[in-house]
C-alpha cells in the first residue's frame, strides 16, 4: 500500500470523528453540504474513494483545512494556522492539527453567554480546563462551579456539563479533550525545602 491510498483510506474514519465531535447527524451533514446521506455513509465506511468535490464541502462545513481532513504530510512549518470557529455565540480556537487523540481547544465566552438556560450535554471523552482570564461557570452534574483565572478543572464527559460566562468580561479558557477517555494529569514539582 503506497502512501496515497494510506491517507486516502484514514478519510472516512476522520469524517466519522469529525461528526461526532460536532455532533451531527449524516442527515443533518447532508443538508449543509447538499452530499446524500448514503453518500456521506459510504465515505465514512471507506467504501467510497473521496473526491475534492466531496471533501471541500465538507472541509466548510467542520471548519477544517482540507489538508488537515484527508491527513496530508506535514510540509516541515510547525506553526498552527488557527482559524477561530463560531458557535452558539462562542469563539473556539483549534490549538492542533491532529483530528484524532488528544485536542486542544482556547474558547472565548462573551459576557452573558449563554443567553438562555445552560443546557448540559454528555458524550464519551475526559476533558481538561484551563482559565486564563475571568469566571467560568461550569455546570458538571449537580454542581455549579465558578472557576478564576488560574484555575484547573477535569472530568468525564460522560457527566452532563456545560459551560457560562460567570462575570463581567469575557472569559478565555483552554480545553484538552480526549475524546476515547485519554486522561491528562497536572503534576507538580514537589517544593524545594
């Protein structure tokens, strides 16, 4: 198997990756991209060869570079050209390249966010938060949590959670998502005494 058909057979599996962390339906797929659903099915299933005709729709609609959704090598500059995405009235800015394992994210909530009630969601992953600058309220289960600046959090995402802006200023905070359970552990250096 020659390089080619290698990256031309990890598509399907990335786009599958890629709709479950939009959380989207094929159905819902093919209506932004005009793609059918047995179409986008069979892509997914590797059992269909993708085209640029197929893959530049979808590369919009997951706010990916095409390159990063069929996998191409790396061309030797290390730098992440990030391209915010915009949603539900929050900023979210990929840190990484990969599409698989470990992700990390910055997300920017404007103040008031979210406009209504917190609606908590679930879905498989460890998630690992990290604010940077004003209050995050993170709804987790039962508990209501407002984090500063500094502060850490992590948990299963299999625990209904959801996140607000708990102050006056927009809040920055990074996320690391693991999304087949990958833990991350903040270890420190033990004090020098």
């Amino acid at each position: 198997m020659d390089d080619y058909t290698a990256l031309l057979e990890a598509v399907g599996p990335r786009l599958r990756s890629l709709r479950a962390e939009h959380r989207t339906t094929l159905a819902q797929v093919s209506e932004a991209t005009g793609i059918s659903v047995s179409t986008l099915s069979r892509l997914e299933a590797g059992q269909r060869k993708p085209t640029l005709e197929l893959l530049l729709p979808l590369a919009k609609v997951y706010g990916v570079q095409l390159d990063e959704l069929v996998g191409a090598p790396l061309t030797g500059d290390p730098r992440v050209h990030m391209r915010p995405l915009y949603r539900y009235g929050a900023t979210i800015v990929p840190l990484a390249r990969n599409l698989g394992g470990l992700r990390a994210f910055k997300h920017i909530l404007p103040v008031g966010h979210p406009a209504g009630e917190c609606k908590q969601l679930t879905h498989e992953g460890h998630e690992w938060l990290y604010v940077l600058e004003g209050r995050l309220r993170l709804l987790l289960g039962e508990r209501d949590i407002v984090l500063t600046a500094g502060e850490v959090a992590e948990f299963n995402t299999r625990i209904p959670h959801a996140f607000a802006n708990a102050g006056r200023e927009p809040v920055e905070f990074l996320s690391l998502f693991g999304p087949q359970g990958e833990r991350l552990h903040v270890r420190a250096r033990p004090a020098q005494g």
